[in-house]
C-alpha cells in the first residue's frame, strides 16, 4: 500500500509539468491511461491471473470496464483538476480528508465495526488535516480548488467500497486492467471530442504523461492487492502516506519551497506527524491483532 501511494503521489507533480508545457489534462489523461492499459495487459500475457467467480464475467466486460474506469476517470479529473487552483502538495493533503468519508460510509453499511483504534487513528489523520488547512496562510486557499479536491475526495470515498465488491471473486491485475482500459475509453473520447487528443507541445510533456501510465500501473495493482488484505478502512488511513511523498516531488520536480504553511503542516500543528502517526497506528495494530490470533501472514 505504501509503493502504491508513492506511485499515486507521483501523478500529481507529473500532471503539473505536462500542463505547465501546454498539454491539455484530458490529453495527459489519455496518454497515462492508455500506456498503463498497455503495461497491464502485456504482465496479464505473462501472468496468467486466476479465472473469476462463476457468475462473474471478463475483466473487459463493458459493465466492468464502465464501473472501474469511469469512477477512477472521475476520480483523477477531480483531484489533478484542482491543480489548477491548488499548489500540489496543498491539494494532496485535502484530498486526504477522504478516509473519514470511507470510515464513515463503511460504518453505516455495517461491513467494518468503528474501533477505538481506527477512531483514534482517523481523529490524528484528519487533525493533521485540519492543522494545514488552519495554517496562517491558508487563506489564500482558493474557494474553487478546495471545492473541487473535496468533492475528489468523497468521491474516492465512494470509489473504494466499489472496487472492493468487483474484486470479490476476480484477481487484481483483471480489476487493474478493466481501470485502465475504462479509464483510456473515457478520456479518449473527452481528448477527441475537445481536439487535444495530439496537441503534444513536446516531448517533456508526452514522456511526463507517459511516465504516470507506467506509475498507475503499479499503483492500481499495488492498491488493490492492498485492499484486499487490509479491508477499506485501514487502506484509506495507511495510504495517507501520499500526501508526504507528493509534497517532497513538488520541491524537488517543480521547485514548490517549504514556505510557511507547509513547515506548519509538518511542525508547528504537527499536521503531517499526525498523519504519520494514524498510519502507523493502524499499521502496528493490524500486527499485533495478527499475530494475536495466530496468523502467519504479514500485513
């Protein structure tokens, strides 16, 4: 789950060097799913994944493929969306309010009980949160961009209750694969109804849009194999992780300084060591739970 939120975390920075040398966010997005389609599709010809659940049809079933990419299309037009308002660390750590909307949803549908540990872990999480968004600075926020993050969020929230039910009886990489192939569907149609589909500026911005179809390809196989061992609630507290990894990228890739609200952020309200303390809270219980009842498996 880590290696897949570090690949998430890369999209964000990535997205903001293409559109910073004048490629369209549709085209980007149809460039980076279509080569993550065509990376998952060549390891699905090497390795073979288990055959589905009787009753359950191909991964590229037109149902499957519309129900996974087009939550993930949706997802990603959101969140990278919001860049245009939001520098990226300030939107990867918004869109992370999306655990307490996973918590909560997974709680009233009765699948995972709320424990004081996940309470605790998620009350730290989205203090961290809090923290940031309360930073002196935060008032030059745009209105727009934290509506639109936020909207990405609960969104995602939404999302993972979803590709959790189509990986009930299906294996993570035809799951990865309906994403990716759904996704490219999408917003290739967007790219060519709007004409930006091969305005490529330069090769910067192609190979950046390139580069994030081989992260999510990592990334979608790594969440889902993730989810199906850790459950939804402990997923979305562990990956927030991201956040972290995304705000280093945008300092070292688009010179974004650790001014005031950042280092407020991590120290002064403590909001990332919050964040880091949920996930490895939910992290070392899982452990000892584990290892409690005896499990030989590690998480």
């Amino acid at each position: 789950m880590v290696f897949s939120a570090c690949c998430f975390g890369s999209i964000s920075p990535l997205t903001v060097v293409a559109t910073g040398h004048g490629m369209a966010l549709e085209s980007i997005q149809t460039w980076r799913y279509f080569a993550s389609a065509v990376v998952l599709v060549l390891i699905g010809l090497v390795v073979k994944p288990l055959a589905p659940a009787d009753g359950l049809g191909p991964w590229y079933q037109p149902r499957t493929l519309v129900l996974a990419g087009s939550g993930q299309a949706l997802v990603a037009t959101l969140a990278l969306a919001a860049l245009r308002w939001l520098p990226a660390a300030t939107a990867s750590f918004l869109f992370y309010t999306y655990p307490a909307w996973v918590t909560i949803i997974t709680a009233l549908r009765g699948l995972e009980p709320l424990d004081r540990t996940r309470l605790v872990a998620l009350a730290l999480a989205l203090g961290g949160i809090a923290a940031m968004v309360g930073a002196p600075d935060a008032a030059a926020l745009s209105p727009v961009g934290l509506v639109i993050i936020l909207a990405g969020a609960l969104v995602y929230a939404l999302y993972i209750p979803l590709l959790s039910a189509l990986q009930r009886g299906r294996d993570a990489l035809d799951v990865s694969r309906a994403i990716a192939v759904g996704g490219t569907v999408l917003f290739a149609t967007w790219s060519l109804s709007s004409g930006t589909l091969f305005e490529i500026p330069d090769m910067v911005a192609f190979g950046a849009s390139l580069l994030q179809g081989v992260l999510s390809a990592g990334s979608f196989l790594g969440f889902l194999a993730g989810l199906k061992v850790l459950g939804n609630v402990r997923t979305a507290i562990t990956s927030t992780v991201e956040p972290f990894w995304t705000t280093m990228l945008g300092v070292v890739l688009l010179g974004q300084g650790v001014g005031t609200g950042t280092m407020h952020r991590w120290d002064r309200h403590h909001g990332g060591g919050a964040v880091a303390a949920a996930t490895g809270g939910v992290r070392t219980r899982s452990i000892v739970r584990e290892r409690a009842v005896g499990g030989s498996r590690r998480q």
